[in-house]
C-alpha cells in the first residue's frame, strides 16, 4: 500500500471530520478510499458511456423515421419483460 499526504483547506478537514463522526466511517482514510472508489466508479460509467456516443455517432445518419425507431424500443422492452 502506498502512503500519501496532502494539504487541503480547514473546512474540507472539518467536513471529513463530521463524516467520519456521523457517517460510518472508522477514520479519515476509509471515508477518503471510499470518494477514490465512487470516483473510478463515476469514471468508468462516463468512459463507457462516452463510448456508445461515439459508437453511435460513427454509424452514421438512420434512413429510419423517429417512430419507427419508438416502436423498435419499445418491442425490445416488451421482450425483455417477457423474459425478466
């Protein structure tokens, strides 16, 4: 495991403080390994997120009206609640 330091203002340390305190939280390391996991967390979904942006924007314009694009949807859902 590797040891960090760093400086931050007195009000982020008093809010880390309160969570501890208040929030489950046994020390000031585990509620910030804690915002570190959420974060990758938060990135990984973005990251993926972004991919099927692009994804869909790289396959071009759909010769498909809005509607009949609903309807697909709305067909795949129907399916996918038969089976859940």
């Amino acid at each position: 495991m590797i040891r960090k330091t760093f400086s931050m203002p007195d009000e982020l340390g008093e809010h880390i403080d309160e969570r501890v305190k208040t929030g489950g939280y046994g020390n000031d390391s585990e509620f910030i390994r804690d915002l570190l996991r959420r974060d990758m967390q938060r990135e990984s979904g973005r990251a993926k997120f972004q991919k099927l942006i692009d994804e869909g924007l790289a396959s071009g314009i759909s010769n498909r009206t809005v509607e009949e694009i609903f309807q697909e949807a709305l067909k795949k859902h129907e399916q996918r609640k038969k089976r859940a």
